[in-house]
C-alpha cells in the first residue's frame, strides 16, 4: 500500500517527482563557474524528451535570462535551478554567455539609439 506524504510545503504540493530525483541527487552544479548572474539562452534542439520542469525552463530561455531570473520567474530553489541549468548545458539545450554576445540585426534600433545619444550630447553643449 503506498501512501502520500505531505511535509507542508503548499509550492510542493502537487509534485510527484522530488527535486532531487530530478537532478540525479546532485547538489551542485559540475560547472563551478555557473553563479546566479551568469545568463543563458535556448539552443535550437529537439526537446521533445524532456521532463516538463526542464522544458519549462528551456521555454523561460528563449531569451537571454539569468539562472536568479529562472529561479524567479518559476518559482523554484536557486539551488536547484543553478543545477538544471547546469544539466541542461551539458546535454545541449542551452548554451551559456552574455547578451553582448547576442547579435542585434534591427539597425534602425541602433541608429535611433544613436540619434538620442547624439542629441543629448548637443543638449549639454
């Protein structure tokens, strides 16, 4: 006979699988330079066989967000998100950098940005 235990918490209220089960056990990421400001993005690729949380997480990436921003957004333990995403890194569904690396291909954005900082610039003179 299997029971159902409930230790309280109303956030994990409706799971069935444990954080932990999720993530191997594992309490930390394997990638030591993962913090919570490092930002990542979605990969093109197949997620058709991921665990919805993971899925979930791919979804919040498809722009750049970092992994506090993750935790945030979808209500989860920062400890557990860094590990995911972390998960997620070595098995290609994100990828890992800055939003400067990100290319800007709209260049009527950046002329107008331009534009404004060149009349604030006369504005002072």
């Amino acid at each position: 006979m299997a029971y159902d235990v409930w230790d309280g918490d109303e956030a994990d209220a409706g799971r069935l699988v444990p954080w932990y089960v999720l993530v191997n056990g594992r309490t930390t990421p394997k990638a030591s330079d993962l913090d919570l400001a490092t930002q990542v993005y979605a990969l093109p690729v197949d997620t058709r066989r991921l665990e919805p949380e993971f899925l979930e997480i791919v979804r919040q990436c498809a722009n750049w967000m970092s992994i506090a921003e993750i935790g945030a957004y979808l209500h989860l333990p920062l400890t557990i998100v860094k590990v995911m995403v972390d998960v997620l890194l070595e098995q290609g569904y994100l990828g890992v950098g800055t939003p400067a690396q990100e290319k800007i291909v709209d260049k009527r954005l950046l002329e107008m940005v331009l534009a404004g900082l060149q009349r604030e610039l006369d504005v002072r003179d």
